[in-house]
C-alpha cells in the first residue's frame, strides 16, 4: 500500500461580510490584483483597499488580468510588485486574476526565474519570503483561492499550462456571497459547471481517496441543487453562499486528487480558440463521463449515492437549464470556424493529451482517443 498525502487549505473564512477579515491583517503594503472593471464597478475593490487602510496597510492595485491570463501579463504584474515590494498580495475578483496573482507571486519572490522553469508539477521554488497570500473569489468557479493550480496562457504557442505548486495555496482564502451576487447570468453558468467539472473529475481521478471522495460528492450534490437558482435568482444569497462553499469543497478534492481529460481538452481548445474555461468544461464533461465509464466505477457510485439514474444525461440537462450548448460547433461566445478546427485538431489533441491532467484519467486514453472526443464533442457525436 501505498503512502498517500492529503492537503487542506490554511484558513477559509466564509459567510456573510467574511470581507471584513482584511481589516485584521497585519502588514505594511499590500497589492490588490483583479481583472476587468466589476469589482471596481460594485465597490468592492474600493472597500478592500478602505478595510486594509484600516488595517494599517497601504495598498496599490493591478489590474486589467484578462480572461486567460498571460505570462506576459504575469510578468508585469511582477514587475510592479517588485517596484512597490508589497508584504500581502490580495487577489480579488475571477479564477483568472486569483490564477495570475499567484504566479505573479512566484515571480516576485524570484525575479530570474522563467517561466519554462515552473511548467512541471512541483517546480516552483518556495514561496513566502518576501509576502503571504490572500484570495478573494468572485466566482463560484475555479476554487484557484484553495487550490495548488494556476492556469496560465502562453499566447505564442497557444497552450494553456496547468502550473501545480503546493505552496500556491493561499494563506486565506474569503468567500464572502455578496461578491458572485454581482455576476452576470452566463458568467453563474459557465463558473457553476466550472465546479461540478472539479468535483466529478476528482471522483473519477485514478488519485481519488476515500479523503477527497466526501468533498467531490457533496460538491457535486450542492451544484445540482443550486446551481439552478443561482443562475436564475441572481439575488438568492442562500443559493450564493452553497455555491461559493460548494466550489471551495470542490477545490480541495480536486488539488489533491487532481483531474482528468475533461481539463486537458478544455485547457487546448482554450489556447486555440479563446473559449471560456468553464463554458469549455461544461461542453466536454457529458461526453468524456460517457467515455470514461468503460474504465471506472466511479460514476455509478455517484449516481447511487445522489439518486441519479444517468450523471452524463444529469449535466446534459443541467447544461439545457444553464443556455449552454451541446457543442462547439453551436458555441457563439467565440467564432468556431470548422476549417480551423480541422486544421488544429491533430496539434490540438497531442497538446492535450500530454496535458499533467491526463496523467490521472481513469484508464489509459490515446492520442487517438482524445481526437475522437473533440470530434465528438464539435459535431455532438455519441461517445457511448
């Protein structure tokens, strides 16, 4: 047998005004990073910076993370860090702003490193020498406030990296409702099934325990029952705060069970086309559920556990409720062009297969394999 490790998140405060918990830090400077302008827009980024001035702490922001960061704009978010030297780096909005502020992080700690020296799980060097961490989610998504994960683009190459580190997990991590309350309705679906993606793949992972099973399962349980609300009763602070707790439950199966192809797809098709990260997750997930079910039992242990007759067709419907699509061929966020995903797939489906979330699939799919799925999942091909 054996010896297995299981790792949960330093502090979770959560709940109604968990923001208020800035006040109490203690530091001298602190950055605040965020992305496009709503957590400016709903006042957020302005009481975080009053809760900290109460705290003592001067605060400068960066801004302007897009939607799938960039090592380009991690490295300048870097660099006014190492300019400004804070000792509390804040990161308040997306998964993609929590995802850049943590490798920011990394090259603020380490200004000679490269990026290419971080690419393989558990390479970064330590972090904490020069500032602790604090993620503030504004999505009920990504669970990037708990986890060991950063996604980041490589806009050259068009290949999203997974960079996995241990000591990327925040210092505290605050779920405070009132900030996904402010989401817009596609931005609720596309997060939502962000984390029922988390939680189902964690249960599949060929690294599932009976430690991180409980997380994934009730994750999973929670985003069935809420999800649904929260995407049509914006304002349903009980449905908000299931949400926010659920993707934190999800978050801590998955960063220690890991995932599986469900991300490895979404991570290239991502880089290739620009689709959002959820919305690509929701797309792939009934399909690859329905390939992955010929090498594990897990998904039939979930079912019984939550009285589903089918997980596959469960997130099918799920995806109807949310206005998703069936298929990349029908996706209208991003331009979807037939010719490009002929003339990408081949590249495509060997990045993606070589993605370290492969590594944990259950089975052993091919490159083969995961061409057949993108084909499946563009022209909505069964995959039973």
């Amino acid at each position: 047998m054996a010896t297995l490790s299981f790792s949960i998140p330093r502090d979770i405060v959560y709940g109604e005004n968990a923001l208020e918990r800035l006040s109490t830090l203690k530091g001298t400077r602190a950055v605040l990073v965020t992305g496009g302008s709503s957590m400016k827009k709903f006042g957020f980024l302005d009481k975080a910076a009053a809760l900290l001035a109460k705290a003592g702490i001067e605060s400068e922001v960066i801004g302007g993370v897009e939607p799938n960061p960039s090592v380009e704009t991690v490295r300048r978010g870097a660099e006014a860090m190492l300019a400004f030297k804070p000792d509390w780096i804040v990161a308040i909005g997306g998964g993609s702003a929590i995802d850049a502020a943590k490798v920011m992080w990394c090259f603020y700690e380490h200004p000679g490193i490269r990026f290419e020296d971080i690419i393989t799980p558990g390479s970064m060097p330590p972090l904490r020498n020069k500032a602790r961490f604090v993620a503030i989610p504004s999505t009920s998504g990504t669970a990037s406030e708990i986890t060991a994960f950063s996604v980041i683009t490589d806009t050259e190459k068009h290949i999203k990296y997974p960079i996995v580190a241990a000591d990327m997990v925040p210092d505290l991590a605050i779920l405070d409702p009132a900030l996904p309350a402010t989401m817009p309705a596609s931005v609720t679906a596309n997060t939502g099934m962000d984390v029922l993606c988390h939680a189902i793949e964690a249960v599949a992972s060929t690294a599932a325990t009976s430690f991180t099973d409980p997380y994934a399962v009730e994750a999973i349980k929670l985003v069935l029952a809420y999800l649904p609300k929260a995407f049509s009763s914006p304002k349903d602070m009980d449905a908000r705060y299931h949400m926010h707790n659920a993707s934190a439950l999800a978050g801590m199966a998955f960063t220690n069970a890991s995932l599986g192809l469900v991300h490895s797809l979404a991570h290239k098709i991502g880089g290739e086309f620009g689709v959002t990260h959820g919305l690509a997750n929701a797309i792939l997930l009934p399909y690859i559920i329905d390939f992955n079910r010929k090498s594990s039992a897990k998904y039939g242990k979930v079912e019984r556990d939550l009285g589903v007759a089918d997980l596959a067709e469960e997130v099918r419907r799920l995806n109807g409720k949310l206005g998703i699509p069936a298929t990349f061929e029908a996706c209208a966020e991003v331009p979807f062009e037939e010719a490009k995903f002929l003339a990408v797939l081949d590249r495509m489906s060997a990045n993606a297969h070589a993605d370290p979330c492969t590594l944990t699939n259950p089975g052993a799919p091919t490159v083969a394999d995961v061409k057949r799925i993108y084909e499946a999942a563009y022209y909505g091909r069964s995959m039973k």
